[in-house]
C-alpha cells in the first residue's frame, strides 16, 4: 500500500460522524461522540412520531419552548435516562419543579457540556405550557448544537427575522432544521428566504402535515430553496451521516 493510500485510510477513520434522524414534527435525535440528544421530544400523541418515549436512550434533551408540541415527552424521557434538560431558564425551572434535571440558559448564552457545544438563538413565537391553565415559560429559542466538528442549527417555532443572517455569517452551519408549517411559523417561502440567510450546508423541513392547519408541500419548499443549500425531505424514522 502507498504512502498516499496509507494517509487516506487514516483520515477516513479520523473522520467523527454525527447521524442526524428525524423523528417527527419538530423532534430530531443527533448521535456523535459516544453522545446522543434529542430536541422537542413530542412523541406521545404524536401521529407521526417514529419512536415511542420509553424507546429513546439519551444524554440530553433540548427544548425550545414549552408548547405540547415541543416540550413534549421531555420531563418523562429526562427522568427515565437521568439526563439533562436544557432550555430557557423559566422553562427549565419549571421542568426542574416536575422532577427533571435542568440546565437554565438564556438567548445569546452558550455552553460546552460533555455531550457538546449549546447556544441559544432568537425565535419569535410563543411559550407556554397549557393545561387547564396557561403557566408562561419564558422566551422561546432556538439552538446552535455543535458536536464533533458539525454544527446544527435547529430554529424552533419561528417567523422569519433578519438576525438570521447574522448567525449564518457568524457560525458555519452543516445543517438547519427550518419549520415551513406556515399559520404559527414561517411557510415555505419564508423558510427559503431564511436559508438565503443563513447559508447552510444541508437544510431539513420541518414542522409541517402534522396537523391539518400545518399542511404543506416539503416538494415545493425544496423548489424554493433551489441551488442555496441541499434540501433533504426526510420521513420519520430517516436520518444521515453529516
């Protein structure tokens, strides 16, 4: 074997995966390191959900705000894995009162845990946990997770908002999970204009056909994003290696 073939195959085994699998709506498991998290564990009720929580063996949870359809299974899934949760800080002390280990952060924070690298982005929507009564948690956010080497971008419940371009130009972004559901987040052509902003490698739909009032075509959001990024239309339970 030749010195240059012999380099090669180094490289390829120094090269560190970090698999990415959707999981449904807006719930995304990312595996990297020996580390595995989950972001917006909705599941239980979920129609499209492609994992129960019972299933899920993690090391964190990420939530981005505290509507059902995000906060989710992520008290139970914490409890049961004696994992983290981290969140915005109101957010996360409300889980800390239901028994779950958490990490409060605020917008603009960061943080190197062991399982990576976490910092917390704007989002314009809402947050709240709604039961028989409204209990408000905070800002809502979005994540930047950097893991060996990638950064993902997972932009929450959001409308479209010109600090977008701003994190583009300061992070490298391998991949961003962009909601196109459209009613309470951006559409499909909001989320395209997002991707122009943002400058992704690899850019992930989601948080559409859940629900009727959410239905959208993934098709033509791939159209609208054309040459600005890789579109990957996933379905639950797929995923790929970044």
């Amino acid at each position: 074997m030749g010195y240059n073939c012999i380099a090669e195959e180094i490289l390829t085994k120094a090269v560190v995966k970090v698999r990415v699998t959707f999981l449904g709506h807006a719930c995304f498991l990312v595996e990297g390191g020996g580390k595995r998290i989950i972001i917006d564990p909705f599941l239980s009720g979920n129609p499209q959900a492609a994992m129960k929580p019972e299933e899920v063996k993690v090391d964190a949870v990420l939530v981005t705000h505290g509507h059902g359809d995000h906060l989710g299974d992520a008290i139970p899934i914490a409890k049961a894995n004696d994992a983290l949760i981290v969140a915005p800080y109101e957010l996360a002390v409300y889980c800390q009162r239901q028994g779950a280990k958490a990490h409060p952060m605020q917008i603009g924070g960061a943080r190197e845990f062991p399982f990576g690298w976490v910092k917390l982005t704007p989002a314009w929507h809402g947050s709240a946990v709604v039961d028989d009564a409204i209990e408000y948690t905070g800002n809502p956010c979005g994540f930047l997770f950097r893991a060996e080497g990638k950064t993902i971008y997972h932009a929450g419940d959001t409308g479209l908002f010109g600090d977008m371009e701003l994190i583009g130009k300061r992070e490298k972004i391998d991949l961003a999970c962009l909601p196109i559901g459209d009613n309470f987040v951006m559409g499909p052509e909001d989320a395209a204009y997002a991707v122009e902003l943002l400058r992704p490698r690899i850019v992930v739909p989601m948080h559409y056909n859940t629900f009727e009032l959410i239905r959208q075509d993934p098709a033509e959001f791939a159209r609208l994003v054309g040459a600005e990024a890789e579109c990957r239309i996933l379905q639950p339970g797929e995923g790929f290696d970044l």
